[in-house]
C-alpha cells in the first residue's frame, strides 16, 4: 500500500501549527484513515487491492476503482468507512460512561468522527452517501441520468457547506469539507488490481499450499476472498472426486477474462479462460497458445511442477 501527500497538506498543516489549530488536525488525519482503512479492509474482503491512500489539504482518499461492481456490494464498501467511526463514537460513549474523567482528553476524537460519519453519509459523490445514493439511483434510472443527479446533489451540497461555513462563524472544517466534493468529483481514482499475495521472494523462503474443496458455484469473487498472504491457493473442484483444480495463479490470470461475478468453473468457457484440464488434454498445436495465458505470472514453477500426488 503506498502513501502519496499533497505538497499543500503541509502547508495546511503549518498554518496549523502557527494559529494553535495542530493538534486537532492531527485528530481529523487520523480520523480520515481510519475511515478509509475501513473501505481498504472491505475492499480486501471483496478481492481488490487499492493502489494508495491519498492525503489531500481538504482529507484523505483510498484510490480504489472498482467499477463494475454489483450495487449491493458497492454498498457494502461504501458504507464500511463510516462503519468504522460510528464504532468509535460508540467506544467513547462507553468509555465515557465508565470513566467520565477521559471526556476532557477524547471529546476531540468523538466529535472528529461524528463529523466525518454525518458528511460522508451526504448524498453527494464521491462520497459514501453519494455511492450508495448512487446506487439506487442506477436502480431507477438510466446511468446518464443518475450521472446528472449525482453531479446536481454534489453541486447543492457543496453550496449547503460552502453556506453554513459562512453562519457558522467561519469553520473552516466545513468549506474544506465543500472543497473535498469539488476536487473528488473531478478526479478518476486508479483502476484497482485483483489480489495475488503469493512472490517470488515468498516462494524462497517456502509457502504453504492451501487447498480449497468447492462445487462448480463458486464466483471469482468468492474464490478471491480466500486468498491469503501466508499460502498458495488451488481450488478443487468436487463431483464425487476432485473433477478439476485451478492454482492460484491461473486464478489470477483467467479472471481477467470475465465478470467478477462469473463462475470459476464454468461449462459455457468464454475467449480466455483455462482450467488444468485445458493444459493437459489440449493438442500440441494449440497448447503454446494456452501456456502462454500462464508465462506472466511469478509462480509458473510453482504450479506447473508440482507432483500430481501432491496437489
């Protein structure tokens, strides 16, 4: 996971320093990633890997694209970052019943995270609320259509924030918070990568083999949240015996055919997929060109030269 900061944070951050304002920026930055360590993990769960955590003057952004997904688990993930601090707000409210004399040194923390679970749940993209208003709104009506909807309640929104800054008597939180919608809205996050924990620095040292046993159900979603960072996946498929098996990374490299949501193990194959039984039974002729689907990835010894009593 890489960390990129924007050159302006610091400066937001020295102009913090000097006005006395430091410590409670540093609450609000952690606050944000904690936020967008609650997407990370989620995201994880779902077998994407996000490319970096962005830190901005106005917050802070996990760079995951994961377009294409269904609208129930992009529900899912977008509600997994204010998950996280509405867990926090109720630690402290315990923490605060038990030992009241803390509230003095926490309040800080409770009202950063209230703050950013009440404007994450906005219904503006890209945020969380935004996502999920998205979502519904897809389930309505045309995609160019929600588009627009999306842009004019963003729009709105920002103009609430931008106001309410104005009566507040200047907070700067929440023309920050405005300009957070603004500068998200217009930049497109990376594409996001599927997982494959396994290396070649992992397999010197020795990694162990974990075998899945599943029917012909199985989606690439579901095979993808079992992988691991501690072994090497081969997923079994079971008809009254082991029937076929799929490495981890022929996993890996015939996903990138097909829906996330495909079967793994699935009749009807489309340009792409390959399974142990295409390399195996394929004629000389065309087996080069199957081979080659597995050339790419760092393994190909690992899967290719095991003993068949081993597997």
């Amino acid at each position: 996971m890489k960390l990129s900061i924007h050159p302006l944070f610091f400066a937001v951050m020295i102009f913090c320093a000097l006005f006395g304002g430091l410590p409670t920026a540093l609450i609000c930055l952690v606050t944000a990633l904690m936020h967008e360590c609650g997407h990370i993990f989620c995201a994880a769960r779902m077998g994407f890997k996000c490319e970096k955590i962005k830190i901005m003057p106005y917050g802070a952004a996990a760079m995951c694209d994961v377009e294409g997904i269904r609208a129930g688990d992009e529900v899912k993930l977008a509600l997994a970052g204010p998950a996280v601090n509405a867990a926090v707000c109720v630690a402290l409210a315990g923490l605060w019943w038990f030992f009241p004399e803390t509230y003095a040194y926490t309040d800080t923390v409770l009202y950063a995270n209230l703050a950013m679970l009440a404007v994450n749940l906005l219904p503006a993209y890209p945020l969380d609320g935004g996502r999920v208003a998205g979502c519904v709104l897809t389930k309505l009506f045309s995609k160019r259509v929600s588009a627009i909807a999306l842009r004019v309640i963003a729009a709105l929104c920002a103009a609430l924030l931008t106001v309410a800054f104005f009566l507040s008597g200047y907070n700067p939180t929440l023309l920050i918070f405005a300009l957070f919608l603004v500068c998200s809205a217009i930049e497109k996050p990376p594409s996001a990568q599927l997982v494959n924990f396994s290396s070649a620095g992992k397999l010197k040292r020795g990694i162990e083999v974990k075998y899945v046993l599943c029917d012909g159900n199985i989606t690439y979603r579901e095979a993808f949240k079992k992988l691991d960072d501690k072994r090497y996946l081969v997923l079994q498929l079971y008809d009254g015996g082991v029937a076929d098996e799929i490495t981890q990374d022929e996993l890996y490299a015939q996903a990138t055919g097909h829906s996330f949501y495909d079967r793994v193990f699935d009749d009807g194959k489309e340009e792409g997929y390959f399974s142990r039984n295409d390399l195996e039974n394929n004629s000389p002729e065309t087996l080069p060109s199957v081979i080659a689907l597995t050339q790419s990835t760092p393994n190909e010894s690992a899967s290719s030269t095991a003993p068949e009593s081993e597997r």
